[in-house]
C-alpha cells in the first residue's frame, strides 16, 4: 500500500516537472552592465568541436578592444559554475572588477556543457554523445584553446591565471600533460584547488563515492548525462524551489552549502537568490564520477574506465597518474585554502604541495573558522583575504618581468 502510494506521489511530481519551464537567468553579459562595465563576447571552438564563449572585460566607454599592453588575467571557474561565478549580483567585492580597475585585461573563461558551453560543430545538447566528457577533457582540449586564443588576441605571450576549485584542476592537469603551457603563464592562484582527494569531508561527495567511486555499469550508464539538470532531480535538491523562492532563505542557503563543499560563513543571503540563478550550471556527469574516483582511490589520474576500458584508452589496467613533476612555471603556483573547506581540504592541498615541491608553490593558508569553499570567491571579506593579495602578487610579477631585459 505505502509503496503504490510513494509511486502515485513521485509519477504526479514528474507529470508536473515535465512542463517546467526554464529560468530566465541573467548573463554576464548583463551581470558585468549592470555593474557599470562593458563586455566583449569571444567565440573559440575546441580541437573536438565544443563551441565554448569567453568575456572580455572593458571600460563602459570603450569600443572594440584588441591587442593591448595591459598584463591579461584569465578566470576559471569551477564544477557546476560558469563564468557568472566571479560577477555576482549582491556581493560586496569581486575579483574580477577589481582587477579591471588596477588596470589588468580581464577574461572570463568557461567550459564545455555549462551555460555558455552548450554549442558543438555537429552535436547537440540533447545528444548523449555530447556529455562523454570529463574535466580531463576540459583541460586538454578548452583550456589551452581558451589560454591561446587570448594570448593572440591580446598579442601577449603570456598571461595571469586565478582559477577555483575545478579551475584549479584543469590547470594542474594542462601543465602536467603540455609541459609548453608553464611557459605561456605569469602567475597562477589556486583558490580552494582540487587535486588529491582523499580527506574530502563533504557527505554528498563521500555518499556518492560508495556507488560511483570506482568503475561498476551505473557510472558507465549515467555518464554520458547532464549533471542535475533534470527537472526530477532538481526538484528533489530543492534547486526548483529555490530558484523560486518557494523555501525558507535558511533552506536554501543548506541546500546550496551541501552542494558546494560546507557551510559558509561569510556569505551573504542577499547574493543567494543570483547563486542560484546561475548555478548548479550544467556539467557532465563524468566530471564528478571523475572527481569521485580521485576520492576512492586517492590518486590525481585520469578517468578509470574500469580494466577493460583502461586497457583501450591507456594500454595499462589502471588510469595513469597525471604527472605534475611537468609542472615548471615561471613563478611558483599560489595555493589558498582553509582548515574549513570540505572538497579542498588542508591535509590534501598541501600534500599536493609537498608531492610537487615546496619551491614551485606558494602557500596561502586562510586561518578564518568557518572559511568555506565558496567563501574563496564570495565571502564578504574576500577583498581583504583573497582579492588584495593576489592583486599584489600580480603587481610584484609585472615588476620583475619589466625589469628583465
């Protein structure tokens, strides 16, 4: 009886989903207008096919920018984010205008699959081959064809990199795979970075590991999917909801903080409601299985396919581990992380720092109770903790770069 009530419940909920329709989200087009700037919007397709969107920060004023001799600054978000990421509505500081005000080139990257990623050269967005990808893909394919298209643009040879959480990863995973990318880098900051996973503390990322952690037919059915996107799903997160503002704001900021890696405190509510107008954004669900995977086995390599599958992309019966003694940038790599932060945490960050010595990294460890995941792009007081030092960094390698002959 309680079971074909609990059916009855669930084939109403889905007959009502199917007829949702979509939010009406911002872009960043309109976030960055709204904040009093002006934007360009740059198309790059990938080697693969991905037709990916990129946004150049300008002056209000200003026309059509092209080639220029300010320092250029590339922002990479992270899981489930898009470049709405660094241009919140409602927060009180953002690293991206407050670079474009220190005078820096400003570039807004995104990925594959999220809101400005839904494009391709012959597949579609509903297409299951579409999503058979991970942010290994990201990282090999958008990222050096975002890093290049902007260096030619700009007529730069190299260029600043901030990246967060899966932003980290990518990087880490280029420099490892194309050694010749350290060269195209000036300094890079890793906000809440992702490599080693194995003390991830966060209850979904641990309860979804004991089912996709490691290779098994479920990861390799729901792969090739957009990770929650759909509408049943949604509902059951409660994004649906809050998106409409249809649950308490305590519920919601819960509901949110148990997606993105702990509870902040040092978020604003009144940036809530624009976080979820522009996130969970869509991804691939092979990006989190991948991350999943690095939680399980506590290796940073590349996506297991099970022995089999191993053996036809790798010619081993093991993913291989990425090799980050490759990474050999012109200055050292900036980690900041938190004793606070449930997908970043201490113990695994520095352990990427000792794995790949202490003299490529700098290490900026943020000693606030309760400094979160998210809390390294919005927090309240990020300006202080995060955006002041990596504009001095920055400043100090432009210093030393003029200096040489």
């Amino acid at each position: 009886m309680k079971s074909g009530i609990t059916f009855t419940i669930l084939t109403l909920i889905i007959l009502r989903l199917r007829h949702i329709v979509g939010i009406t989200a911002t872009t960043s087009t309109e976030r960055i207008a709204a904040a009093g700037y002006g934007s360009e919007i740059h198309n790059i397709t990938t080697p693969d096919g991905y037709v990916v969107s990129l946004f150049r920060l300008k002056n209000s004023t200003q026309g059509p920018t092209a080639a220029t001799s300010a320092p250029v600054v590339l922002l990479m978000h992270g899981l489930l984010c898009s470049s709405d990421l660094w241009i919140l509505k409602g927060l009180k500081s953002h690293l991206a205008y407050d670079l474009m005000d220190k005078g820096f080139d400003v570039w807004l990257g995104n990925c594959r699959g999220n809101t400005y990623g839904q494009n391709h050269v012959s597949l579609t967005a509903s297409d299951r081959l579409f999503w058979r990808f991970s942010w290994h893909e990201i990282a090999i394919n958008d990222l050096p064809s975002t890093i290049d298209y902007i260096l030619k643009e700009t007529g730069q040879a190299s260029l600043h990199y901030v990246g967060h959480s899966q932003g980290c990863t990518i990087l880490f995973v280029l420099l490892s795979m194309r050694p010749e990318y350290n060269q195209k880098l000036r300094t890079a900051h890793m906000l809440a970075p992702v490599a080693y996973m194995k003390n991830v503390r966060s209850l979904l990322f641990n309860a979804l590991k004991l089912f996709l952690g490691n290779y098994s037919p479920l990861s390799a059915l729901i792969g090739d999917t957009a990770l929650l996107q759909q509408p049943i799903l949604q509902y059951m997160f409660g994004i649906y909801q809050c998106r409409r503002q249809q649950l308490p704001l305590e519920t919601c900021a819960s509901i949110y903080y148990f997606i993105f890696g702990g509870r902040s405190g040092y978020f604003r509510d009144s940036a809530l409601q624009d976080a979820y107008d522009s996130s969970p954004a869509p991804a691939s669900s092979h990006q989190i299985i991948h991350y999943l995977q690095l939680i399980a086995s506590g290796y940073f390599r590349q996506y297991d396919y099970g022995p089999e599958g191993n053996m036809q992309h790798y010619n081993q019966s093991t993913p291989p581990e990425y090799k980050v003694a490759n990474i050999k940038t012109r200055f050292p790599l900036h980690l900041y992380y938190s004793d606070y932060d449930e997908l970043s945490t201490k113990t695994d960050v520095e352990k990427f720092s000792r794995i790949l010595g202490g003299h490529k990294t700098v290490s900026h460890f943020i000693p606030l109770k309760n400094f979160a995941h998210i809390d390294f792009i919005w927090a309240y007081n990020v300006g202080e903790v995060i955006n002041e030092p990596i504009l001095k960094i920055m400043n100090e390698a432009e210093d030393i770069l003029k200096r040489e002959p």
